[in-house]
C-alpha cells in the first residue's frame, strides 16, 4: 500500500486583533456610571466595515476582538448613561487606532483619554 506524505506549511498569517483595556471611573458619587463602547473597523479608504460592542462596561474590563481580514484602523464610540436618570451622552475618543497586520493593538480607555462631539 503506498503511503502518501503530505507537507502542511503556514501560509496563513496570524489574526490581526485589538484588546480594550477599560480603567475610567465609573462612578459619579452614588451614581453608577455605565459605558457602552462600539468599536468600528474602517478599511483603508475609509469606509467602516465592521463593528463590535461592549455592554455596561466596569473599570478593569478587558475583551480581545479580532478584526476583520480588511480592517485597517479602528475608532471608539461610547455611551455613558446611568439608569437612575434619562440623560445619556454620547462621545467619540479622539484617537484613531491603526491595527498591526497579525499583531494585537491595544486602545487604552482611562481617566486621561480625550473625548469629543466629532468622529476623529
């Protein structure tokens, strides 16, 4: 019986992911402050093609996403509401996170990320 040897090299390079790292305050005096994050993955001329999402996000939260195949660059999008009041704001973080192909990139959000009304 012949025996066939099949070599397996690899060709595929690793997932290109990005890690949020959540340590803003999430408390105003008795009030719990809660965070939803979206994340939207752009390709490179600019168009978003994909988003992921965190609910009611604590200080010291971390999640890994692994990004789509054609994602260059991500941007944050968060909500902070509390639910003892029916005010919600709505923020961009002002810095752009370019993605390392086969790399993991980290998007730090604490005290001293800056946020604003506008898409950066």
């Amino acid at each position: 019986m012949p025996l066939l040897l099949v070599s397996c090299s690899d060709d595929e390079p690793d997932s290109t992911t990005y890690t949020v790292n959540y340590t803003l305050d999430d408390s105003s005096g008795s009030t719990i402050i809660y965070v939803d994050l979206t994340f939207f993955e752009y390709n490179e001329t600019g168009e978003k093609i994909a988003t992921n999402s965190m609910s009611k996000v604590k200080k010291g939260s971390t999640k890994t996403f692994t990004a789509s195949e054609r994602a260059e660059k991500v941007k944050v999008y968060m909500k902070m509401y509390a639910e003892s009041v029916d005010v919600s704001s709505y923020k961009w973080v002002q810095t752009v996170f370019y993605l390392k192909k086969g790399k993991n990139t980290q998007i730090p959000i604490g005290n001293n990320t800056i946020v604003g009304n506008y898409e950066p």
